[in-house]
C-alpha cells in the first residue's frame, strides 16, 4: 500500500467514527421530545434530569393523577419549586391527559 493509500485508510477511518459518534450525539441529545404547548420547556427541563421524556411520554393521566406523579418525583428528590407546580400540572394534563393520542 502506498503512503498516499494509506493516508485515505486512515482517513476514512476517522470519517467513520465521527459518524458514528455524530449519531449517538444527536440521538442523545435529541430524544424523545414532549408536545408542542405551553409548558413544554419547562416540562423537558425539569423531567429529563432523573429519566428519559419517553417515561414521561408513555402515560396518560388526569389533572389528579398527574399531580400525585409530581408529588411522587418530589418525593424521589425532583426540585420542583412551587410556583412551578401548577404549569406542570396544567401542562402535562392538558397535552398528556387521558384523551390525549398515543405516539404509535
Ligand atoms: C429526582 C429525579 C426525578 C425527576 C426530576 C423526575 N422524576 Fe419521574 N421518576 C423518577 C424515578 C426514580 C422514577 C422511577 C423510575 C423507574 O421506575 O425506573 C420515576 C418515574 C416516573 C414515571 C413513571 C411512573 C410509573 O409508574 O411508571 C413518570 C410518569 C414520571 N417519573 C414522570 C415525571 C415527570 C412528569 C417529571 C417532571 C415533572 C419527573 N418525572 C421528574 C425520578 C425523577
């Protein structure tokens, strides 16, 4: 192998592995996001700390149940101040409630 057919081995195997490692980057990164709504940042801020928003993601509940889940995370060690718990719970019940639809 000639010195120049070596340099594009090694270049592309650099290639390769910032590929993949762009791919795991952004597919940390990015995750599953919540819906769209007032709310939302709030919400990815304070519930992506501990697990994934696809636990999040995954329940429908009401305005009730989804309080009690606060207190529950509140109760795991979740910092939720106080004049924040009345948009979470406004947020997730209204784009996460019981009618709310089901990513396939
Ligand atoms: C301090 C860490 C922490 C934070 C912050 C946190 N959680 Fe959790 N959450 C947990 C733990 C620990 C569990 C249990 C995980 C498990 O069972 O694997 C959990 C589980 C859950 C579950 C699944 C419960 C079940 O019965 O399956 C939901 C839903 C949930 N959290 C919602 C939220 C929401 C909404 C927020 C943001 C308001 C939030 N969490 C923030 C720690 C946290």
């Amino acid at each position: 192998m000639s010195a120049r057919q070596r340099r594009i081995v090694a270049w592309m195997l650099v290639a390769g592995k910032l590929g993949l490692l762009s791919i795991f980057v952004a597919s940390a990164q990015t995750g599953p996001a919540l819906p769209e709504g007032a709310g939302r940042a709030l919400a990815e801020r304070t519930c992506s700390q501990c697990h994934s928003l696809e636990l999040v993601l995954r329940h429908r509940m009401t305005r009730h149940q989804w309080e009690a889940q606060l207190d529950t995370m509140i109760a795991k060690g979740a910092k939720i101040a106080d004049e924040d718990f009345e948009p979470l719970a406004d947020y997730l019940s209204s784009y996460l409630g019981p009618s709310a639809l089901k990513e396939p």
